[in-house]
C-alpha cells in the first residue's frame, strides 16, 4: 500500500489546513469494548505519518481518559497535528450513569479548563460545543467560547448536532470554523439545511460515524455480534429487524467495492469524501479506529473517484436504512429541524 500522503483541506474560512480525512479517537478508550494501549498508539502515528492531522476527542469519552490517553501523542507532536475536544456532557448529579446537557457559561469554563490540564497542552485548536441545550440561549454559549479565544485558550469554534438555523445564530455571533454531525451512506439528514448553510458561510464539514459506527464494513451484523459494553448495542439500527434490513443494503456497495478492488468501507468513506464535490464545501470526515492497517485503509480511500454510475446506484440507499441513528433523536440536529 502506497505511503503517499493525503491531501489537505481547511477548517472555516481562516483555520489551519489540516488533512482531508481526520482521526476519531473516541474508540481507543470509550464506547467500543475492550482496546489494545499499545496498537491505538501506533495507529496514531500511523495515522500522522500519512497526513491524518485533525485529531478528534471529547471531555465524555471515558470521563476524560480518552484525553489523558492522547496527552502524550499529542505533545510529542504539538506543532504537526490539529487538536479538537469538546464540552458539554456532563455527568447527571441524580444519577452517575447518565449524562446530561450543559452549555451554560461557568459550566463552559470549567469544561475548558480541565481539557487543557488533561491535555497537557496551553492552547485547543478546535473546540467544540458537543451537544445543543436548548434552555440556554446559543448567543451566550457561543459569547462564553468566543471570549475563550480573546483568552487565548482557544483557538477556532466547533458545534455538533445543530441545525442549519443555529449554525447561523452562532455564526453570527463568532465564526464558526466547523460542524460536526453524523453523515455516512446510512445518515444523510443533514443535507437539507445544514450543509447549504455551512456552504453559505464558509464552514468545514467534519462528518462522524462516515462508516456507520463500522456496520458499512461489514464488520458487524447485528449488535448481538458485538461485546457487551459496546453502546452500538443500544443502537435502534443495529438491533432486531432493523439489523437484518440493513444488513441487505449493503449489496450496492459490494458491488462498487469489488469494480475497484477496494473494501466496502473504503467505498464508504470515498463517498462521504467527494460530498466535498457534489455540495460544494470542504469535508473532513473523522472514521475512528484503533488499527493501524484501518488507517492505511481509510486514508487509501481518499483516492477512490467514484463514477456517476456509482453514485447513482448508491444513492437510494440512505432512504432505506431502517430505524434512527439515536434511540432519542432529540439531541441529534435531526430532531430539531
């Protein structure tokens, strides 16, 4: 497998260039079962030495320890790679197995401030409010991140799961350089208004989850296949008929896969990558793994140009997945569009 580096993009108007396809990191130490320290190490440099310099976490991934986990990576390579974490789950005081949503202003302060100790880094390149509360107005949640910047512990603003109308109230309060949100063969919701609103105003698309938390690869079937501690097994898509009805959608793309000697998921992947194209924006989707030879794999797809014959026979298949990307689709920009 060629050791070409991939190209590269920008985040926002005014952000680094990082490369076109970033890093999840969710997975080496939340959500996902059992990891290996050591092979999601060497995925990470594996990852760097390719190109991959938009680096994904959050403060909820393992109460922190997923950025514990990157801290010394990262600052083995702090001027080569981009960071990104985020705020805004936080344990529910009421009961400490579930999360709840916060965006208020001290609660903010605080997230950013345990981030950078956890870190172990002066400055976060990209941070992002992770999940919308609608019981407190966007203008002062994004006011609170744009002072951050102004504090220099900050550098460029991110969102997840918002809507197209609260892409454009926070942007109008403080560019915004990125939106992250789930977009992937299976997931495509977000293309009716918050795409045509991050093209508007010059924001990067950073799609999540591009290979249907690993259901495009075939790696899985159904969440009886998958490890007890795995949250995909609460999943509405992967579990019970809608699993088996899914399942069934992936002929298409083994059929384009095999045309191009490639992986289903590299299929997957190269269709998320040239939404760059077909909408016009830049995109940098953030496929998680904790395998290097994942990474060579993924990145290797960002040179796959599908034909108009492919995309058109891919096309429907969005339409058919059976079941929603959340059991509560509240928090996700979909439910609130």
């Amino acid at each position: 497998m060629t050791d070409s580096r991939i190209a590269t993009a920008r985040l926002g108007a005014t952000g680094p260039e990082v490369g076109v396809q970033g890093l999840g990191c969710m997975g080496m130490s939340f959500a996902y079962g059992p990891s290996d320290a050591d092979e999601s190490r060497a995925t990470l440099e594996r990852a760097l030495e390719l190109g991959v310099t938009l680096y994904d976490t959050a403060d909820a991934y393992g109460a922190g320890e997923n950025e514990r986990f990157l801290s010394p990576f990262f600052r083995a390579h702090r001027d080569e790679l981009v960071i990104a974490t985020k705020f805004a789950l936080a344990i529910d005081p009421d009961d400490p197995t579930k999360r709840i949503i916060r965006n208020d202003a001290p609660y903010i302060r605080q997230c950013v401030e345990a981030s950078l100790k956890r870190l172990d880094v002066d400055v976060i390149d990209l941070y992002y409010m992770h999940r919308r509360d609608v019981n407190v107005p966007l203008e002062e949640t994004v006011g609170v991140m744009a002072e951050l910047v102004g504090e220099g512990k900050i550098k460029h603003l991110g969102l997840s799961e918002v809507t197209g109308e609260e892409l454009r109230t926070a942007h109008a309060v403080h560019p915004i350089a990125a939106v992250q949100s789930e977009w992937s063969l299976f997931s495509r919701d977000i293309e009716a208004k918050v795409v045509p609103a991050a093209r508007e105003l010059g924001v990067t698309l950073v799609p999540y989850s591009p290979l249907g938390r690993g259901f495009l690869t075939g790696s899985f079937a159904k969440a009886e296949d998958l490890t007890a501690g795995d949250f995909r097994r609460q999943q509405p898509r992967y579990t019970g008929e809608n699993a088996a009805a899914n399942a069934a959608l992936l002929d298409p793309i083994r059929t384009v896969a095999e045309a191009h000697g490639a992986t289903l998921g590299q299929i997957a992947l190269a269709w998320v990558q040239q939404r760059a194209s077909v909408h016009g924006l830049p995109i940098i989707p953030i496929p998680g793994t904790r395998r290097p030879s994942r990474v060579e794999e993924n990145t290797a797809a960002t040179r796959i140009v599908l034909t108009e014959e492919e995309l058109a026979l891919l096309e429907p298949i969005a339409s058919k997945v059976a079941g929603d990307r959340y059991a509560d689709m509240r928090f996700a920009s979909a439910g609130r569009e």
